[in-house]
C-alpha cells in the first residue's frame, strides 16, 4: 500500500492550536494505527495507512474522493447524508472543532459506525481539515511487552532458518557485492548460488532501475527502507516484488539484508478488486465510485468547451419493488439486468451508465447544445419503458422517474450534482411525465420536507398528535353503528395537519409503528368510555399501516392493549388498505387470520381506488369494504351509480358489510340507499371533531337518558 502521499503532506500540516499541535506529533508517529485524513474542501488530500485500511481502499481510489463516497444516502438517524456532512464541514471550516457520530460504508460494502472529528488545521499556507475516524466498537486493551525470544536461540538455528524461508534474501557489502543467497533467492530468480556470490545486482540486471535512480538511494541517511520493485529473473522475465532492505553493523563490518517476495498474484487479486470495486457486479456498470470519477471528468471536460451544458440523469424504477416483493429478489435481478441492457443499447454512443445500486440508474451526458436536446433524451429513455421485460414468460411493465441536474452551470461538485439528480427524482415521480429539472422550487420542497421530518421526530414527545372522530352512520336508520378514529398533527405554529399529508413521513422515518400504536390506545381507551356512558353496541374503527401489521410484536402488542384498556375485541374495526397486500401477502394474511380468531373486525379501506384483485378479496377474513370516496362523488351520473351498485353487489356476494365514504349531500345519501343498504360516513353526517366535541355534538343529545336511543337525524 503506497503512502506516499501521506507522508509527504502530514509533516506540512500545522495548527495554532497548542493542543492540537501537541497531538499531530503524536499522531505522526502513530500513522498505522490512527485512521486519520487530509481535506481540503469536500475532497480528501492523503489518508494514514490505518484510514485506508479502515474502508477497505486504495490509495488512488481515495484521494480525490469525498466523504459521501464512503456514506449511504441518508444517515441512521434520517438526515441526508450529503446535507448533514456538508454542516458538519462547514463548522469547521469556520475554525470549530466538531466530533460527531457517523455511519460510514467500506468501499467493500461494510457497514462502519464511527466517530469522526473535524480539526481545522493548515497545509502550508491553505487551509485544511484534519479527519480522525475512530470506530464507535473499537475497545482499547493494554498489553504487556514481552521479548520475541530470538536472543535466546542458537545462531546456528536461525541460520537454518533464513536459509529456508520462503522469502528470498541477499546480503551484500558496502560495495553491493552479493555475499550470501537463500534457496528461495535461487529459486526465484532462476540462478545457481554460485552465479550470484560475488556479483552486484546491477552486473546481473536483478533489478530494473529507473535512469535518474541509483541502487542505493533507498538507504541514504536512514538504517532501513522498504518498498515495491520490479525484479528481472535469469530468462529475461519480470515480476513485481516487495522487497526490504536494512543496513546493519557487525564485526565492524557494513552489511545490507535484503528480503523480497514475488507479488505478481497479489497484484493480480488488487487489479481484480480494483475492477470489482469499480463496477456493479450484477448489471457490469459503473458503480458510484466510478460514476464520481467519470462526472468529474466530464465536468472538468466541458469547462473547455462554454457554450456546451452537461447532464447528470438519475432513474429510479416505478414498479420495481412490486417485482421483488411478489416474484422474489432472483426475478428482481434477472430485471435489472434487462434494464441494464437496455439502456447500454440505446444509450451507450450518447451517455456514460452507471448502476448506484437497488434500482437507480445514471446517465451521464457528457456534452449537450441546449436544455430541449436533455429533454428529447429523457423522452427517449422513458420510452425504453414502454415494451415490457420479459423473463420465462412472465411480462413486467415498468416506468421510470428521471431527476436531471446541469453542470457546470448547477454545480461542479459530482456529489452535489448526485444529490441534486436525486432530489429533483423524488420530485418527477410526483409530476404528470415523470421528468424534472432540479431547480429552486424543487430545493425549497426538498428542504421544507427535511423540517418536517424533523419536526415529526419530536412530535410525538410535544403531545402534538391527537384523534380526531367522525361517525359510520347506517343509511337506512341513520343510526350511528361506528365511529371512526383520525390521526392529527398540530404543529408548532398552530397548523393541524390531516394524516394523509404526513403518514407517509412518518414510515419514512420509522416511527409509524410507535405513533400507531398510541393512536391505536388511545382510540380503544375513549371508546370503552363511550361505552361506559353510552352505548356498549359502539364499535371504533381504527387505521394500520402495512409496517405496523408487518411487525413482529403488532398481535401481543394488541393483545396487550385490549386487555390494559378492557375493551372488548369485537369493539375494535382494523382498517387496512388493498395496497398492504402487495408486499408480502402471505404474512398478511396470516395476521388478519390472527385478528379474526381474536373476534377483531377486518375492513378494507378505500376500495376501488386503486387496481382490485377480486380473488385476493374472495381468501381473505375481511367484514367489510370501505368504498372509496370518488363513488360518492360520481354517484349523479348513471355509470357512477352503475360502478357503486357493483360493489356493493360484491359484499352483498361475499356476505360481507360496505361503507361508502365521501358522502356530503342529501341527494348522495339517498341515491346511494336507493342501490343497497349499507353504511355512509361523510360531512353529510358530521365532520371530524375532538372527542369532547364528538360527546357533546353527537353523542349526548341521541343517548339523551340511559335507556332510550335516539337516531341521527338527516341533515
């Protein structure tokens, strides 16, 4: 491993800071085992010995590169990696010394938890920042200097010794002639000891030297010097060699031990990695690593030319994690291959492809004439999506969301470029084409979303979530049978935000099963209360989420709670939606099954929003169907009223119950008990309110004593 850089840069590298000083001597004599870095900007200059070890690099494969190059896409708490590292920098650039947790990636792939502290430091007359990385697992243990045992040994055993190592030694004199030789030097190099004794290696070409470079230079003002070398053997050939030299005193007598190995296979094994390490193993693309470096030249490429623009294109694949959930990660795969395949003919004379993992893809276009050229190109690769992929007969259809970022005019940052493509991707699977130019609009929603997250992270312990209720009224006797629980956020400014809006945050930041769970208990403990006051006949219908019902602990959790807020199971509705299925059916049905034998009732919201599997619904334990609020809403015109009519046919067939939703008016109400008796929940009947408001609005005036039971009113 060459440290070469390394050593040349560490000793230039100062700081004003008393303590700081006092510890770079320290460290310099600490480089193997003290990961530490050179960077300037967001680039590294040099890294010790022990940091390039650390993560599993060469040396060439690191200089150059970022701190983002070894990080996933978003830290284990949830900030993007790129946003939160570039604070961190920042700091430090200011003069601030900054220590904090990070979760690095090997460029083998390990995970590496570790502590990185930024040192503002100076290179010269530049300013720099000096990097530790210290692993958060490493544990220090001190142990004891013991002797190696050597002094102890006959002189005549280490003789036999060294002359059966399997490395090659030579010993020479201070006029470099060759005194003695091993089997392995003989053996290596191809010549008699005989033929060796009494020559310089230079009289026998053993060693190709470079012109300006004379055989002793290594050892000049220093007892030892070790390094990599190209040997020649006695048939002409050449082969690479580590090889070690040291000049030792004896007798009165100057002698140098010279000690090599052939390292042909191991240079072999590194040029192997180093092509394992630049392209993705499945698809034979170029992986993030080479990505950077081929945006990089790009973008120093295209500074020559101005009137040009360059284009970095990130992909991500509509439909793909349906593939791997339903046909398995082999199938997955197998596409992904055909994706690959597809863009390198299409593509391959007009854009660099790289693969940066799971089902993203790159493209980058090296040199455009104008923005309409990037455009056509995207149109171009969102109709290679068109055909499906087929394999063994089975027929994927597929899309794709492209985020496009321009360079140099955005950036001349790879990086920077990287995460303004991905950005401006998450914001294209939102648009009607599927294709979006990063821009200040998509920056201000990327970092109003990045608050969010961390405004919901702190939610929860605010008490700044709550319940709304809204009943589930029969459409004949408008009596209410159920009472739906709502999730709300109040934030901090006053604004209460419905649960559609931030329930998708919330699985993005994993903390849907801990805020679900709460809803959940906290739906249960008003119902019983209602049941205490009211009505023992009342049922609460509360909304899981798929990662929810995916948990392990979700049915003794459940159990647990019914039994500490003592509401009976068959009070409880679990509303799940038809895309829960989709990820891994078979463990959610055996959950549903799981709630049924606990007398739970199962209903499927939003049905008929999206594509209905009408022989999913026929096996599964379900009681009822929540028709989607756009039936309501088409309920006026004659194929709405035909589409309704249909469903409510199908629990009809399947003896199962049917809530319409989205019901606002008397027409609607009446039109929907003219084509089947169910239930209706809406504004028609009431908004969601607080459970206070819900008592008194509702609830009081139908149960106006004890005994008799009032009915709900049209309104």
């Amino acid at each position: 491993m060459s440290v070469l850089i390394w050593s040349k840069l560490y000793p230039r590298v100062s700081s004003s800071d008393p303590a700081l000083s006092e510890q770079l001597s320290l460290w310099q004599h600490e480089s193997e085992s003290t990961a530490l870095a050179i960077m300037q900007g967001h680039h590294f200059l040099a890294a010790s010995p022990a940091a390039l070890s650390y993560f599993e690099s060469l040396e060439q494969n690191f200089i150059h590169a970022t701190p983002f190059d070894f990080s996933p896409r978003l830290q284990s708490s949830g900030r993007n990696s790129v946003e939160y590292g570039l604070q961190m920098i920042k700091k430090a650039a200011k003069g601030e010394v900054v220590s904090f947790n990070w979760l690095h990636m090997s460029q083998q792939g390990k995970e590496l938890p570790t502590v990185v502290t930024l040192h503002p430091a100076q290179l010269d007359d530049s300013r720099v920042i000096l990097v530790s990385f210290r692993p958060i697992d490493r544990r220090k243990r001190s142990r004891m200097s013991i002797s190696n045992g050597f002094e102890k040994l006959p002189k005549e055993l280490m003789s036999i010794t060294l002359e059966d190592s399997a490395e090659a030694v030579y010993i020479t004199n201070e006029d470099n002639l060759i005194l003695a030789v091993n089997k392995a030097m003989c053996r290596i190099c191809g010549y008699s000891a005989e033929h060796l004794l009494g020559k310089t290696p230079q009289n026998l070409k053993l060693e190709l030297q470079l012109e300006d470079q004379a055989h002793d230079t290594p050892l000049k003002g220093r007892g030892s010097w070790q390094g990599e070398v190209w040997k020649c053997r006695s048939d002409g050939s050449t082969f690479p060699a580590w090889q070690s030299c040291r000049r030792i005193y004896a007798d009165n007598t100057v002698f140098f031990v010279n000690l090599f190995s052939d390292i042909s296979e191991k240079k072999t094994l590194e040029a192997k990695l180093t092509q394992q390490a630049m392209y993705d193993k499945l698809t034979g693309l170029p992986n993030r690593f080479h990505l950077i470096q081929i945006l990089s030249k790009a973008i120093n490429n295209i500074k020559r030319s101005p009137e040009m623009i360059g284009a970095l294109m990130f992909l991500d694949l509509n439909g793909f994690k349906n593939v791997n959930d339903s046909f398995g990660h082999s199938t997955g795969d197998k596409v992904l291959q055909l994706v690959a395949a597809r863009l390198e003919a299409c593509c391959i004379e007009n854009a660099e492809i790289a693969r940066l993992g799971g089902d993203e893809f790159t493209l980058v276009l090296p040199e455009c004439h104008n923005r309409q050229e990037i455009e056509t190109f995207s149109e171009l690769i969102l109709s290679l999506f068109e055909a499906p992929f087929e394999i063994n007969g089975q027929k994927f259809y597929l899309g794709t969301s492209i985020g496009i970022s321009l360079f140099p005019q955005q950036s001349d940052d790879p990086n920077q470029l990287l995460s303004m493509a991905d950005t401006a991707m998450y914001s294209a699977k939102r648009s009607p084409n599927h294709v979006r130019f990063y821009n200040a609009t998509i920056r201000e929603a990327a970092e109003k979303k990045l608050h969010t997250l961390n405004d919901l992270r702190h939610a929860q312990g605010l008490g700044q979530f709550s319940l709304a209720y809204q009943s589930i009224v029969d459409l004949e006797s408008n009596d209410i049978v159920a009472v739906e629980a709502l999730l709300r956020w109040t934030q901090s400014h006053g604004e209460i935000i419905e649960a559609q809006d931030f329930i998708p945050l919330l699985e993005e930041a994993g903390l849907m099963v801990n805020v679900g769970q709460w809803a959940l208990e906290q739906a249960c403990t008003q119902m019983l209360k209602w049941h205490q006051e009211f009505d023992s006949s009342l049922k609460i219908s509360v909304n899981i989420s798929r990662s929810q019902l995916e948990h392990p602990d979700f049915i003794p959790m459940l159990k647990g709670l019914l039994t500490r807020t003592q509401l009976p199971a068959n009070a409880l509705i679990i509303e799940i939606t038809e895309r829960t299925f989709i990820r891994r059916p078979k463990l959610m049905t055996k959950v549903l099954v799981q709630l049924k034998e606990m007398n739970v009732a199962i209903a499927i919201d939003d049905f008929g929003a999206e594509l209905s599997s009408l022989a999913r619904l026929s096996s599964l334990p379900i009681d009822s169907l929540k028709i989607d609020a756009g039936f309501a809403q088409r309920v006026d015109n004659k194929q709405g009223q035909k589409l309704c009519k249909a469903i409510m046919q199908l629990a009809q067939t399947l003896e199962i119950d049917f809530v319409v939703e989205g019901v606002e008016t008397q027409a609607q109400r009446d039109l929907l008990l003219s084509l089947g008796k169910g239930m209706g929940q809406g504004y028609f009947f009431d908004r969601p309110v607080i459970a206070e408001s819900f008592t008194l609005e509702l609830l009081s005036p139908i149960y106006a004593t004890p005994q008799t039971r009032y009915r709900v009113l049209g309104r």
